[in-house]
C-alpha cells in the first residue's frame, strides 16, 4: 500500500515485527477519520519511515480548514461545506465576509400598484435589508425572462413579495406568466431558491456567469424583449458584455449593494489566535478575497506560505492570482463535494509541496 507518496511504506500480513508498537499500529489504522483494516501484524522495510509517516499521519488528521463565506440561509444542520469537508476528516470554521443592503425592491414590483414603505430597516442573519422604491417583477409581459447570477438576487425578489403581501397575486398568475419565458440562473443554491419561488430554473449547472452567457446566447434570439437581471452592485460585467456583444437584449436593476461584513476583522482574529493558521483557506467570491485578504495575509505571519489556499471557481481563483496569492486548488464546479474534494487533495501534498 502507497501513503503519502512514501512508496517504500508497505503493509504485510506475513509475520510480526518488534517495532510494531500499539500506539503506531493505532496511528497506521486511523487516518482520515476512516477505518482501514489491515492484519494486526505487519513489517516495514525501512523501519524511519513509519516514524515519519505516523507523524504525518498525526499532523493531516483533522486539519482546520477556514472558510470565508456566509452561512446558508434557512438551512438545518450544518453548512454543507462544513460537512463535506468533515468526510475527508477536516475540521472546518465559516466566517462570514459579506452584509448585504438590499435596495431598490418597490421598483421590482408593479408601479401602479405598490405600496409606498418609506425607509424599512431591518436585520436577519446579519443581512441589512432596506425597502425604497421597485417595479419590473410583477410586469412579466415586457420582459424575455429571468436572470439570476446569486442568491442574494432571488432573495430580494421574496423580500418583495413579502413585504407588500404579494405572495397570493404571485401564486395565482404572475409566476406562470414567468415560467412561460426562460429563467436562467447560475448554481445550484441559486437554482434551489428560484425553485422556492415556483419558478422553473435553466442553466443551474453552468457555474459561472460566462458559461451562462454563452447558453443565454444560444437560445434566445435578437429581437425578444430584454430579459430582467436583478443584481448586485459590484457584479461583474461578464454576462451583460457577452450579451450586448451578440445582441441579446438585457436590462439590469441593482437589488442589493454588497459591503464588507461588520464583525469580519474581529471574527478573524479571534480565530487566528484561538486555532492558529489553518491548514487551507477557501475564498467564494472576489469581494471575500477584496475584504479579507489584507488582514489573513497579517494574521498569518510566516505561516502564510504554508496555507494552502483554495477557490470556489476560476473567478474566484482570478481575484486571488491578481492580488499575487499561489492557489493551491480551484473546485471543478461551485459545490460543497467538488471544493472539499479539491482542498482534500491539496492536503494530502508532502510539505515541501506547500511551500510558496
């Protein structure tokens, strides 16, 4: 059997050996929160490298991942990351990066009918929601479709429905009047709350607004109406570029304005002093990496290059690389399985593979 690369580390059942100790063989049997099961009698050919690799086996065990997102709304249990990377035997800490205003909401629903709220302030998990003025979303008849690139943005159109009591009219005829075009979204959490909504969602395996864009393009032709595209403030010009470049009309409307989250630079350091540096980072977008990067680099110290630092995807890894930051691992696709197997793999590297 091959460990760690350590090709010369082999197991036999053929006959005992004195350096067989209890504490090494429960070390050789216990990695990675998993059981193997091999025979209680084995030899080393080369009897240090069990010491070296027992250690190594002590030390990847439960290694801390930090991961630098927000937590899953209305979600039981654990975050899914957290329990993905759990099955590969690491301990795993979120801290939230972002806060969220969510704005212009009276301008998504219908302009003749709504209701004027005047300033609503209010917090839920951490998330400053603010009702102003919003029209578009109750009038499905001027629009191709639906476009989602985030969870934030289906979140505000719920927002919407809630706040001016809604939910009925939405029900009787307005979601069938959008579930007549094409709702494209970006992700499966987006997908899943477009879901929630009675909304019947496309593109959900796309994983990035560039993908998306190009399935966008090859269904739609030039002459529909503009299809709607709730979105953040500093959302990337990717999808509406790649649009406008091929004569897909889009209209855009800011929903929510994205900010660093209040309690992040406390958060951090109460985790760096109380775990020390972790053994990975997972950034989720490039305002994690704007917000958080200064104050991990800081916090760090001369541990930094031995963190392997992972990406959600490869805008994600973009933001990282242009900030002069080595990325250890990119997730195949935007999910808790494909990130924890990619930072899973990435410490399993002897550590002279970790070095900057």
């Amino acid at each position: 059997m091959t460990v760690l690369g350590c090709s010369s580390l082999c197991l036999h059942a053929h006959r005992p050996h004195a350096f067989c100790s209890s504490e090494h063989l429960a070390l050789a049997v216990f990695f990675y929160g998993s059981i193997i099961e091999i025979s209680p009698w084995f030899d080393l050919l080369y009897s240090s490298q069990l010491i070296s690799s027992l250690q190594l086996f002590k030390g990847l065990a439960n290694m801390h991942v930090l991961l630098l997102k927000e937590p899953r709304d209305g979600e039981s249990g654990p975050d899914p990351y957290i329990k993905e990377l759990a099955t590969h035997g690491h301990k795993a800490t979120l801290i939230p990066v972002l806060s969220f205003k969510f704005v212009s909401l009276n301008t998504l629903s219908d302009k003749v009918n709504s209701i004027n709220m005047g300033s609503l302030n209010f917090c839920i998990f951490c998330l400053q929601f603010k009702m102003s003025s919003f029209s578009q979303l109750f009038q499905p008849e001027k629009h191709g479709g639906l476009v989602f690139t985030s969870p934030r943005a289906v979140e505000a159109v719920q927002m919407c429905l809630e706040a001016e009591e809604r939910r009925e009219e939405w029900n009787s005829s307005v979601k069938e009047k959008w579930n007549s075009k094409s709702i494209y979204v970006v992700g499966k959490a987006t997908a899943a709350l477009v879901g929630s909504l009675g909304l019947k969602a496309l593109g959900e395996d796309t994983g990035t607004a560039d993908v998306l864009s190009r399935l966008i393009i090859e269904r739609e032709d030039t002459n529909i109406p503009p299809l709607f595209f709730p979105c953040g403030s500093i959302k990337r010009e990717v999808l509406p570029t790649a649009l406008k470049g091929n004569g897909v009309p889009l209209e855009t409307l800011t929903v929510y304005q994205t900010a660093e989250h209040p309690d992040l630079e406390k958060n951090l350091k109460n985790y760096f002093t109380e775990q020390g540096a972790p053994a990975s980072v997972a950034f989720f977008s490039p305002s994690g990496v704007k917000f958080c990067l200064e104050a991990v680099r800081r916090l760090s110290g001369d541990r930094l290059t031995q963190i392997e630092f992972a990406a959600i995807g490869p805008t994600t890894r973009d933001a990282m690389t242009a900030e002069g930051l080595r990325v250890s691992c990119t997730a195949e696709k935007p999910t808790a399985e494909h990130l924890a197997a990619a930072i899973a793999k990435a410490l399993q590297q002897p550590p002279a593979g970790r070095s900057a």
